[in-house]
C-alpha cells in the first residue's frame, strides 16, 4: 500500500475500506488466542472458512480468526455478527454442519450452546451469557472483530482515529493534560498515574527520549497483557505513538516474553503493517512526527518486568534492579528519560483520546479531577482462574466487587465448594478472605485490604487449599525468581520458603510464627525492588487472615484443609460397599480387601503415600481423610 | 549546594552526593558491607538502611531506604537510627550470618546490634567464610581494577560472584585487590616466594622478584596490565616501590 501522508488521507482510506465491506455480510468471529488453540481453534477457523466457500456463502459470511474472547473454559470459541449466536467447544469436524444449517437454514444448534450451571438453561446470545453479561469489555471488544495481523481491520473499525486527533488537533501538553485528567494509572501494578509519569518524562532534561511497553507478564496463571498484544497489538502500538508524541520520543521498545510466540508474531505483523502504512517511520501523517518500534525479547526472568531491571535487559546487561530515586523517567534506558508503561496501560490511551476524558472517568471510583491518585478510572482486565466455574479474561469497570467478578461473571466456585479466599495480583499478591468479597475492586481499596491489584492475576481459592501450603507456593516461585541482588529479598524469601515448608511438613516449632511475622516485615520493609517489597504479601495476607491454619499446623498438627501430607491419613468407612475401585487405582498396592459387601477394605499406612487416588476415584464418599492424627 | 538534616543536624553538600559518605564525612556511624567509596553504591547488603522523609507530588512521605545510593536532596529530613531501622539491621545481621556464620565483620555487627543467636538453620561445616554477595570483588575488578575478570552468575540464593563459565579465572591479573575488598573475607591469597594464588578464582601467576632486593612485589601479570594502561613495558617495573 501507499504510505499515508497525512490526516486526512488516513480519513478517506478508512472510508474507501468501509465502503469496501458489505454491511450486511455475516461474520464469524473465531478465537485463535493461545488457550483457545489448545482446541484446535485454527482448524475450526480454517475448515468454517473451507465450508463456507465449499457452500457457495463467500459473499454473504466472512471467517474472522481473532484474539482472545476470553472464555477460556469453554474453548474452542465462535461467535456470529450481528446475530451473536455464541458456539462454545467448537470441534473442527462440525463446521460443515455449522455452515448449512446455522448460516443457510437459520437453525441454532442447541448442543453447542453455553448452559448455565446455576439455571440448567441453555442460552443462545452472547450478551446474555452472564459471563459476558457482566462485563464491560472496552479494550477487549476490538480485539474480537478484527484480524490481529490485519491493519485494514483495525482501521476500518476506527482504528489510528484516536492518533491522528493529536498529531492532527492537540498540542503534547495538551495530550499529557487529557491522560492526567483521565485519571489513568498504571496497569502493571504500581498504579502510578500515567499522565503525572508522562510529564515528568517530557520535562526531564535531554534531548534523547524513550518510550518502552512492559509485555514482560511473568505472573502464573495471568495472561491479559499477552491476549490483548496478541488480540490486537495495534491498539497499543497507537497508544505508544501517542505517548511518544506527547513526551518527544522517536524510538519506542516493546519488552515482550520469547514465551509469548504469538504476541511477538502479531505484533511483528502489527509494525509491518503500520511502517508499510506510514504509521511508523518518518514524518508521521505528515506532523513532522518520527517514531518506531523495536521488539526486545526478553529470556523470561520474573524480575524483568521490574522497570529497572528490564531497562538492563535492554541494554544487555544481567536483568538486576536498581534503586529508583532517580527516576527512570529522568534517567532510565542507556540513561536517558524513559517513559515505561503495561500493555494494558497503553492500550488504553486510544480509548481516552477517542472518547474523552468525561466518558472515561465516568467509568470507576473516587474522584481524580484535582489529584491523580484520588481514584481508579476506566476498566480493568483481570485473569481470573483458580476454582471458579468461568475462568478466562475478564474486563470489569473498576470499582465492582470481588463477589460480582467471581459470582456474577466467574459463576461461583466449582464443584459447589467452599469459597476460601481470592488471590489478586499474581504471585506476589495477598489473599482476601471471603469477608473482603464485597468491596470494590480498585488500586486503593485492594492495597489497604493487604493485596494489591498488580497486572490483574485473580486466583480463587476454595475450601480445599491449604492457607500455609498456598504461601509455600508462591514462596517457592519467588525465592526462584528473585534475582538474587539484596539480601533480605534473597535469603529473607529463602528463609520463609523453609519455615512454611516446615509447617507444612510437620517439623514446624512455636517460634516459626513470630519468626515467620518478624522475617516477612523486613522482606516487605528493605528489600531493593518491588518484586521484594511485595514478595511477603502471600505470607502477611495469610498470616493476617488466616492465622488460625498456621496456628493448628504448628500446635495442633492439623491441616485444616485436609491437604498437608504430613498431617492427613486416609482410611476407608463404613459407607463402603465393596466395588473394589480403590484396591484397583491404587498405585502402592496399599489397600487389601475383598470384592464383596461387607468387607472392611483396609490401608496400610506404611505403604499409603496419600496421593489422594483412593480418595477421587471413591464413588460413594467412603474414604475419609483424618487430620491431626501423626503417623 | 543544597541543605538537608541528619537526625536533627542541618548539613551541606553538593546535590546527588551519597547519603552514606556525607552522613560518614559528618561523624554518624551507618553500618555498611557492600559499600566502597572506589565504586558505584549497589545496595545489596541493606544494612545502611535510614528512614528518609521527603515530600513528593504533593505528599509528605517518610520511607526506609538504603543511604549509600541515595541521593542528597534540599530539605530531606534523615534519621540515622531508630527502632525499625534496628529491627531491620538485626535481621539482615541474622540473616547473613545464617549464610556465613564464620565471618568476623558479621560477628562484631551481631554484637554491636545484640543479634545473639540466630534462628535459622546454617548450612554446616562448608558455609565456612561463605561470600555474602556483596558484589565488591565484582565491581571493583571491573571498574577500578578495569580487568572485569568476574560476574555473576545464577539467581536467588544460588547466584554466585565468580569467574566465566565456574572455570579458573583466565583474566584474573592476582592483584588481589577482591581480596583486600571483601568484606567477610572469604577471597583467600596464598604466596609463596615465586607464586601467587587466589584461592577461590583458582588463579596462581608468579611473582616479579625486585632486581635490588630479590624480594617478590608483584604479580608479573598485574605489572603487565598496569604498564600497558600507562604505555609503558614490563621492563620499566624491574625494582620493587622500596628500592626504586
């Protein structure tokens, strides 16, 4: 294509592109995000698209292979415009069948359609899925319309509008006066307002500046970052060029994870698409505006996504912290002022400049017209997985409460268990319990609550989880991931990582907890970077709500959560009725009893390694799992 | 120059300049392991930590910070010593010396801050005069010494300080300056009358013996290094400093 010179020829392209598609032409958005193609979803997209040639329908149905939809669990995922029939665990053999009868004949097939757990009903339209019901998606909602690699369908549905406004309309201080207003904060974690960073960057001395976009999401179990760079990477490119065009920057970075394959593929297509277009390059639309974007990828490392680590990634050096009182937007990469924000924090840029600043802080808590930090604005997209009954990415207003999200949305814990607590903010995030679920969600209230909102990551916990194991784990993954630098986050995580596995196991003494307490404050208190400062919350968050399991693991020798091997033993009861499926699963040969009603099946204790098999495979509930009782 | 307080005490210095040094220059005592006036602060070890309050956007924040690599800003107030700093340097004196319990630096720091035990298990007999990562050796070899011979490798507890690859050193000059750096002392130096070593890089080069006084001066290699960065040959080092 022939480079765009200008506003006003970006206008009149858009246009030539919409005239160009049929309005009345059905599409068929298919998702091809990372967890949807662990069900074949390209084979779907591909055998739709073959059927639908096959069956003559090419000028009346387009197969759009998409981003993330975000219901994950119910993968492989379609859904068809402007009808919004939604199609949930799609196999690919079905899509002859699903073009001749739903596309030719009108006809909804049932067995594809979404049934509510909670009232047994099937239900057709997409709206009316309370997962997607409930949720407000600003930023995700392109990312299912649009070919993630395709800059005419980002265009054509109002993409780079929000980009030629200020290059077209708007001064710089005026564009960082709109982001500030807007009360934008940070979406990796920090919470920092965006505006306020972006004019600190602009105003540092230099003539050299940088902005950087942190796709280094390194939380397990979180992927909103990934999903919407691969969903649709143009919409944070726009909100680099813009950020770069408020703070004076020529040159861009992209820090994205080698893990992430995809999002560094669309987004590689992405920048071939906009440098082609002029959208990246020299004299941008003709603003006099230069800029482009490079990808680094990063090897992976947890505390890369720390700024200042990342910044020496950059630059080649062993991914380190530094200290940040000299800002990195005075001096950051090789020096100089860099502007670093999330994935998500960017992509909500072309969001505000498009529909301004009224419309986006209508949207969440607090009031931030005199002070930046005075509230939580705009959406939030959240990773919510664990024991819930929807898990996949949802985009929620801030503001709405832990219940809304995991009831409302999530549809509950599984398995009609008990709710035990909800992790937010990935590893280094607090626990809530179940009397925190009816408070707003946003940076503050979390962060009072002894959590924090982090990049997103939400874990529900159900009854059978181990308050203390739970810390273990995160403890695990952080005493890995912490680079190593200074010392309270090295050996302080160490430290708490055997004092809980001691717990856990058994050998645990009285004076673990104060201990425990007292190591978990300086972790929190001298540590170098954020990874260490909020390394401790998964044990402070736990100790502070859920002291009572520390307390019968260390006293009692008790798990309360029936979980800890150390403390459990499994025994066989009196509603056995002899069907012998235990003896059979048991992979130590522990259990001994004969196939007939009546019989006592036993297990030997000595030879019982508590790997729960017993226990699962049990279909009338006559195994018990004992605690408190030392073998 | 810019003013600020020291627990109470208004002082000068230039901008930017270390809390660490100036708060050191002025008589406060701020313990200190990784920190070396040759080198860029790191702030690994944590023990200098301060509480420093300052205002920023428009809010008045008191934070524990690390002073070696904080800067001094007009109107700071610092406060040197108070009960959450102490409760934070004796557990990182605790800590340390859970990591290495033989080191003699650590002893007088658990004395002088009253860390008398320590709570974690140690790791035994081999944890004898263990490195605590301070990063000196590694800093001052690279920026002062200028032969970068060591790095870091591995994270967490296992990152170590040490030569390429965990193989002997093939760069290290054995000018022994990491020896004379490191804070717990656990870089060993053996000299024999021809022979150098420092033990924990696996290194040994021979010593350049003084042509006046026969006595050994210097590693021939760190005579080769220096007389190269002045542009001048080995032949210009023949006598020892005393004879010259």
């Amino acid at each position: 294509m022939q480079p765009i010179r200008s506003v006003k020829q970006l206008e009149s392209y858009r246009e030539t592109l919409r005239k160009g598609r049929d309005p009345d032409r059905k599409i068929i958005s298919v998702c091809t995000g990372t967890g949807c193609k662990a069900y074949k979803c390209d084979d779907l997209a591909s055998a739709l698209q073959a059927e639908v040639k096959s069956q003559g329908l090419s000028d009346k149905v387009e197969v759009v292979p998409t981003g993330c939809h975000g219901f994950c669990e119910r993968g492989a995922l379609m859904v068809t415009y402007p009808d919004d029939i939604f199609y949930q665990k799609v196999k690919p053999d079905r899509a002859a069948e699903i073009v001749e009868k739903t596309f030719k004949g009108g006809e909804i097939l049932e067995d594809l359609l979404y049934v509510d757990p909670v009232t047994g009903k099937k239900i057709a339209k997409e709206s009316d899925i309370p997962f997607y019901k409930n949720q407000q998606q600003e930023l995700l909602a392109a990312g299912r319309r649009i070919r993630p690699d395709s800059l005419d369908d980002y265009l054509a549905i109002g993409g780079y509008a929000a980009l030629a406004k200020v290059l077209g309309e708007m001064k710089p201080a005026e564009v960082i006066d709109q982001v500030t207003k807007s009360g934008l904060r940070g979406r990796g974690g920090g919470g920092f307002p965006a505006g306020v960073k972006w004019k600190t960057c602009a105003e540092a001395p230099g003539d050299i500046r940088y902005v950087i976009c942190n796709a280094d999401e390194g939380d397990p179990g979180a992927y909103m970052d990934r999903s919407l760079l691969e969903g649709n990477p143009h919409s944070v490119l726009e909100g680099m060029l813009i950020g770069a065009y408020a703070i004076g920057s020529t040159q861009g970075y992209v820090y994205v994870r080698n893990e992430y394959p995809l999002a560094v593929s669309n987004l590689n297509a992405a920048l071939a698409g906009a440098r082609e277009a002029g959208l990246l390059g020299t004299d941008i639309l003709g603003s006099g505006m230069d800029f482009d974007v490079q990808i680094v990828r990063g090897g992976g490392a947890f505390v890369c996504g720390e700024s200042t680590a990342l910044m020496a990634s950059i630059e080649g050096f062993v991914g380190e912290p530094r200290a940040k009182h000299i800002h990195t937007v005075e001096q950051g990469l090789y020096d100089k002022p860099s502007n670093l924000n999330n994935v998500e924090t960017w992509a909500n840029v072309p969001l505000i400049i498009n529909k301004g600043v009224e419309w986006y802080t209508a949207i969440g808590t607090g009031d931030v017209s005199t002070n930046p930090w005075g509230g939580s604005k705009g959406t939030k997209i959240f990773s919510l997985v664990g024991k819930v009954n929807n898990t996949g990415l949802v985009e929620v207003p801030m503001g709405v409460t832990l219940r809304q999200i995991i009831y409302d949305i999530g549809g509950g814990v599984r398995d009609g268990k008990k709710f035990k607590g909800v992790q937010t903010g990935g590893p280094s995030g607090g626990c809530l319990p179940e009397s925190f679920l009816d408070r707003p969600v946003d940076f503050d209230e979390l962060t009072k609550a002894g959590s924090m909102m982090g990049s997103g990551g939400m874990i529900v916990l159900d009854e059978d989880t181990c308050m203390v194991d739970f810390a273990r784990y995160f403890l695990n993954f952080l005493r890995d991931e912490s680079c190593g630098k200074c010392t309270s986050c090295r050996e302080g995580l160490e430290r708490m990582y055997q004092i809980t596995n001691d717990i856990c196991e058994g050998r645990a003494t009285p004076e673990m907890l104060p201990l425990l307490d007292e190591l978990a404050e300086v972790v929190r208190d001298a540590s170098l970077c954020a990874l260490g400062q909020t390394a401790a919350n998964p044990v402070l968050s736990t100790l502070r709500y859920y002291r009572d399991e520390y307390e019968a693991h260390i006293f009692r020798r008790e798990c309360p959560a029936k979980s800890c091997k150390a403390m459990i033993r499994f025994s066989i009861n009196e509603r056995c009725n002899g069907c012998n499926l235990c003896l059979r699963n048991c992979p130590y040969g522990a259990i001994t009893g004969e196939k007939k009603k009546g019989d006592t099946y036993k297990i030997d204790q000595t030879k019982c390694t508590q790997c729960r098999i017993c226990f699962e495979s049990c279909k009338f509930d006559a195994v018990s799992i004992d605690t408190g009782v030392m073998r | 120059m810019i003013e600020f307080t020291i627990d109470g005490k208004t002082v000068q210095a230039e901008r930017g300049e270390s809390l660490l040094k100036i708060a050191t220059e002025q008589g406060f005592r701020i313990p200190h392991l990784c920190y070396h006036e040759a080198v860029q602060p790191y702030g690994a070890c944590r023990l200098c930590l301060v509480e420093v309050t300052q205002t920023s956007h428009g809010r008045k924040r008191t934070k524990l910070t690390t002073s070696c690599n904080y800067p001094a800003l007009e109107g700071i107030e610092v406060v040197t010593q108070s009960e959450r700093i102490n409760k934070n340097r004796r557990m990182i004196i605790e800590l340390l010396l859970a990591r290495a319990p033989k080191a003699k630096r650590l002893q007088e720091l658990a004395e002088e801050y009253g860390v008398d035990r320590v709570r974690f298990p140690t790791s035994g007999a081999e944890s004898d005069h263990e490195c605590i990562l301070c990063g000196l050796c590694v800093q001052i070899c690279r920026d002062v010494v200028g032969v970068d011979a060591l790095g870091f490798t591995g994270r967490g507890v296992n990152k170590e300080a040490r030569p390429p690859f965990g193989e002997p050193s093939t760069e290290c000059i054995a000018c022994a300056a990491c020896v004379e750096a490191c804070p717990v002392d656990c870089i060993k130096m053996e000299e024999t009358h021809t022979l150098r070593t420092i033990v924990r890089w696996e290194r040994t080069l021979p010593m350049r013996v003084c042509e006046t006084c026969g006595y050994p001066f210097a590693p021939t290699f760190q005579l080769m290094h220096f007389a190269k960065k002045i542009g001048k040959s080995l032949s210009d080092f023949r006598v020892c400093p005393d004879c010259r």
